[in-house]
C-alpha cells in the first residue's frame, strides 16, 4: 500500500513533524510505501518539500507534488495555522481536489479544543465533512466534535493515541549536561508560550526547596521565532527575581532529539503545568523514557495520566508543591511512576502498536475488488 502524508517534517522543528517522522518510520516497517509532501524546509528519504506556510497556491502545489506518486491513501496532518492564512484554510481546497480524483483522505486533527470559536469550528467541520476518515488522539476530543457536528458525520471519527517510542535511558545524563549530579531535577520543557504555564513552577520553587533542598528547577526551550517574545522576557525576569535563582539552571538554543531526550533523562520529574493543551508530545516522551511527571488537570493529560498511572495529576498551586515534593523524596514512589510509563508503551501506545491502528484505517476505504482470485498486494 503507497500512503501519501502531507505534514511538516524535520529538520524543521515542530511536534507534529516529529511525529509525522516516527509515525511513517513506524509504517515503513509494515511494507508500505511513504511519500511525504512537505513545508519548505522538510527532508529525508522520499520527502518532498513543496510549498510554504503562507503560500497563496499552497494547496495546488501539495495537491500537483502529491499526485505524481498515486498514492492509494492521502493521510494530512491537521495543525491550525499549518496550511495558509485564516488558520490554515487552504487544507480544505487540498482535500476536495483529492476528493475530486477519488483519493481516499485520512486527516489527523491534532488540537482540538473543548471550547472553539466558530472559524476552528467552521475549518474542523469542512475538514471532516470531505475526508474518510478522522483521527483524533483523546476520546474527549470524540466527544467533543460529536457534540456540533451532524450525526451522518461521527461514523468518520475514530480514536488513536498519540505513539510512543521504546528507547532506553540514557545513562549519566546529568553529568553529559552538566546539571549537577548530586541533586534531584524538576523539569520544565518545551516551547516557551503562556498555555505552558511555566511561570506557576518557578513561582512556588522557592517553597518546593523549603521542603526538599536538594533539588533544582531546570528550564529548556525556546520561543518559536518573534512569538511569545513579551511573555519570554517577563518569565526570564521571574527566575533571575526570585529567591531561589541560585537553584535555576536554564538550557537553552536548539533542542533536536537527541538532546531533548538527554535533558528528559536528567529529569527526576517532569512537570506539565500546561493551562490548555488539546494533547502532548511531550508527555509520550516522558512516559517512554519513564520519567514521573506532575501535571495540570487538562483533561488530556488526565486521562492519559489516569490511564498510564505514571504521574500525579494537581488542581492548586499546593497540590504542585506537595506532589512534586513528594515525587522527590519518595524513590519507591518515582520507581513505580517509571515502570507504569515504560509499560504503558509498551502495550499500548508503541509506535508499532499505533502503526497497526493506522493500517487498519486505511483499509477501511482503500478499494480491494470483489472477485473470487487469490489477490496479492505488493509494496
């Protein structure tokens, strides 16, 4: 079977070009053929970068790159903001050309939010009105769209989490660093922008330290280009303010895989204090290196949290505090929130596994003529 995806890819740095990569890693490995059709900027084995982000044609150049490979399947992966103005509009003109040739169309929704104003509304349901099939990676996320959409629509829509990788620890990731090996790390991590909510750990680290001195509050990220810049800076005055400045290191510049996994395994915990998040990234990859997390109660993270049974879920600012301290000074405790992460990939959220669940979908509308033969699919 020959899928095309249509996303953004690495090098370019994104959470959904990271997944878009290990999710077609995952199904290479299944004897299908991938072709992915890129922002400019994407590369790699049969990797095309074919237009821009603000491209006024973007959907004729994804369509006319697209289609020289006839694809039995077109798989898009849905961002807002990732296709064009308007919050991305230009996806919905990519997918009724698609249509039009008889191309069957997944599309893979990665935000949506419980509460949306009518332009996400509006975008969503063109977007599942004209694809096959729709994938969205929580069940809230089902529920949700179930709740505007028309009835003859929610046979479409189906639920597949977001993969994982089975991958090691690194060991002695803290000295590699340079973090200091004698204290415990509470991390932080990610693309600095107000819905992460980062201010809240680096206001109560002073009283996280008055119940656990041995530990210290470790930032990485960075701002996407000019964005969030103000709120950056305003962060930045927070930590060189506050009392417990001493005890915060911040890591900053690029943050390919590679180092982002050494930093996720220098973390003793990891904290998700994320106001809104449709769903994380970062918390499948702390859950495959087993780091214990403490995160807000989004209702994404908690269910997955719920679900992994590898962190502690807080409402108040206390409940940070006490559930971070606890994490720290109870080893049996951040063993056990280890092991229930390293498991639930492996039984549930692997790659491999999530590979397994695409394939079934696209067989769901890619056509197998009804004839009485022994047929044999090739590569």
């Amino acid at each position: 079977m020959r899928i095309g995806f249509v996303s953004t890819y690495p090098p370019i740095e994104c959470g959904i070009a990271t997944y878009t990569q290990y999710l077609t890693d995952a199904l290479k490995t299944k004897q299908t053929d991938i072709y992915v059709v890129s922002h400019i900027g994407g590369s790699g084995p049969q990797v095309f970068p074919a237009f821009d982000y603000e491209d006024g044609d973007l959907a004729e150049k994804a369509f006319s790159t697209m289609i020289r490979f006839t694809p039995d399947v077109v798989h898009i992966q849905h961002e807002f903001g990732l296709y064009g103005k308007h919050l991305g509009v230009s996806v919905v003109p990519l997918i009724l050309q698609f249509k039009m040739l008889g191309i069957p169309v997944v599309s893979t929704l990665h935000t949506v939010y419980p509460h949306m104003d009518m332009q996400h509304r509006t975008i969503l349901e063109a977007i599942i009105s004209n694809s096959d099939r729709v994938i969205v990676h929580e069940p809230y996320q089902m529920e949700t769209l179930k709740g505007f959409l028309p009835e003859l629509l929610h046979s479409k829509l189906r639920v597949i989490p977001h993969g994982a990788r089975e991958v090691e620890i690194i060991p002695d990731a803290k000295a590699k660093l340079g973090l200091p090996e004698d204290k415990k790390v509470v991390l932080i991590i990610g693309y600095i922008r107000p819905s992460k909510n980062f201010e809240l750990i680096v206001d109560i680290f002073p009283d996280i330290l008055a119940k656990y001195p041995n530990a210290v509050l470790v930032m990485a990220g960075k701002t996407r280009g000019q964005e969030y810049i103000d709120y950056r800076n305003q962060l930045l005055d927070r930590i060189a303010n506050s009392p417990a400045r001493d005890n915060i290191i911040i890591i900053r510049g690029q943050l390919p895989q590679p180092v982002f996994d050494q930093i996720l395994c220098a973390a003793d915990v990891v904290v998700l204090p994320y106001k809104i998040v449709s769903q994380s990234g970062i918390l499948a990859h702390c859950l495959a290196f087993g780091r214990p997390l403490v995160a807000s109660s989004s209702r994404a993270l908690v269910e997955t949290l719920d679900w992994a049974k590898a962190g502690l879920v807080c409402n108040e600012r206390d409940e940070f505090i006490d559930s971070i301290v606890r994490i720290l000074s109870d080893d049996k405790l951040a063993q056990d929130l280890s092991n229930n992460g390293r498991h639930f990939v492996k039984t549930y959220i692997s790659w491999s596994i999530i590979a397994d669940k695409h394939l079934d979908l696209y067989r769901e509308i890619t056509y197998v003529p009804k004839v009485q033969v022994r047929i044999i699919t090739t590569e």
